[in-house]
C-alpha cells in the first residue's frame, strides 16, 4: 500500500522506518534479551513483555553543556520520570555537506548511554525536520544551495538525497544501542 501526500508518495516501508526511529526508545544494556513493540490492538507499547507507560522530559543535549548532561538526567530520574526525549539536530551535526561534528555538546552517542546509565528509556526524535524552535528546524541551511532541490520537507530527491546519506552516518551510531 502507498500513502499519499501533496508532494509525492511514501511507502509503508519509509513510514515504518520513521516509526521505528521516531520511537526508538533505548534501554539500558543488560545480558538478557530486550524488546520494545506497539501493540495496536490493545492501544499500548510492550516494553519487555510488560505494558510500559513513558512519563518523560523533554532534553535536547546540544542545548546542554555535556558537563551537566548526567545531573540533569538525574534530576529528571528523580523527580519520577522513566524516560528522556531528544531530538538530533542535523544542521548542528552536518554544518558542511560531508563535515559531521560528535564531539563535546554534540556526542550523541555519550549522552545516550548516559541516559542508559541511569535506566531511563530514551526516545530518539531524529527528525530530518525537529521544528524544537531551532534554525530552520534543524535542516542544514547548505540544503538550499543544492542544485535539483526543488523543495524541503518533500519527498523531492533533491532533499531525500541529502536525508538518506545523513540517516546512513547516524543509523550505525545508534543501532547498537538500541
């Protein structure tokens, strides 16, 4: 079956893709087997065989200076929540077509164990569009300067183009994660 949309058609495949990435929620590592599934019949998400309710906050770690990334995490932990949300930004990550910056406020993968680390979920927005009230919401601005982009947000190869190359960086970063 295939989706419509006012700029072109999207498959079940890609919709499932951003389900999954979307609603990535990460878990702390352990030995035994971990899973996480919707459950559309009864309307909930499983979270190792258990009915599992996020309560969460919301945390964009490029917002924060990594250096208080693990008190602020506590204080979420503390005051009862059991996950964290975050959004990527890829303009923050890509600031040149080809040029990706993980280091410091940006290391995505240090802040998602740190979220592991105090056995909270993490549920991973990575867009390619965040809106977060972030610069262009979050799309590089290098996007515009491409030729053939037609426009963003599309399914326009001009920008599908740019947005699976980036997904192919951050996929195998986060996959052992999950």
């Amino acid at each position: 079956a295939v989706v419509s949309t006012q700029s072109g058609h999207y498959g079940r495949g890609f919709y499932k893709m951003l389900l999954v990435l979307l609603l990535a929620v990460l878990v702390s590592s352990c030995s035994a087997k971990r899973e996480f599934y919707i459950d559309w019949e009864n309307d909930r998400f499983v979270k190792d065989g258990e009915t599992f309710q996020y309560v969460s906050a919301g945390m964009h770690y490029f917002r924060i200076p990594h250096q208080y990334w693990e008190q602020r995490i506590s204080a979420a932990k503390s005051a009862g929540l059991n996950a964290v949300q975050t959004y990527v930004a890829w303009n923050a990550h890509e600031p040149q077509p080809g040029n990706y910056n993980f280091e410091g406020d940006l290391d995505i993968v240090r802040f998602i164990k740190q979220v592991q680390a105090q056995d909270m979920a993490l549920i991973l927005r990575v867009g390619p569009y965040i809106c977060a009230e972030w610069n262009f919401g979050g799309l590089p601005p290098w996007l515009l300067g491409r030729p053939y982009l037609a426009q963003v947000r599309t399914s326009d190869k001009g920008y599908m183009v740019p947005v699976i190359e980036w997904l192919r960086v951050l996929g195998p970063m986060i996959k052992p994660l999950l």
